[in-house]
C-alpha cells in the first residue's frame, strides 16, 4: 500500500534538455523520437540524483520534482500549459 504523500520522483521535460530536437507538437500524448526520447530517459535513470538536485534544471522548470501519488495529474497538466513539450516521469533507481 502506497502512502498518502507518494515517494517522490521528478518530471523532465524532455524538449528544453535536447534543445528542442524531442517534442510532442503533433500529439500531446506522443513523442517525435521515441528512441531519442527513451535514451535520455535512460541517461537520466542512471544519474537520477544529479539530475534531481540541479538547481539550475529546477530552476528553468526543466525537472520538477513531483511525488508517485500526483505525477500523473501533474503531467497532464504540464504538457497542456506547455504545448509541444515532451515530459516524461522519471523514478528514482529501485534499491536492491
């Protein structure tokens, strides 16, 4: 059972970290570049709390840190104030 406040986790918006080049601007719901976007995703899992603890990136709304129990809400949210941009939940690593 998951907790009333969700463990927390980030959204990335993929369009502002690849300068543009992955975007949703003909579907909301899709991306351009599935195996581009799905490499970042990947480079972002593997160095999750860099990513997560960038001022910077938090900053310029490029991560924004959600929780397990919102991020859907949050990202449907996201992406329609942010037309075009691709965000995609990231998850901390699992401990093994």
């Amino acid at each position: 059972e998951s907790s009333v406040e969700g463990e927390p986790m980030i959204i990335v918006n993929l369009t502002l970290l690849s300068n543009g080049t992955i975007h949703s601007k003909f579907d909301r719901n899709s991306v351009n570049d599935p195996d581009g976007a799905r490499e970042l995703r990947l480079k972002i899992e593997a160095n999750y709390k860099d990513y997560a603890r960038n001022p910077e990136l938090a900053m310029n709304k490029t991560v924004i840190p959600a929780a397990t129990n919102v991020w859907r809400d949050a990202l449907v949210v996201l992406r329609n104030e942010n037309e075009g941009h691709y965000f995609s939940p990231i998850f901390p690593p699992k401990l093994k």
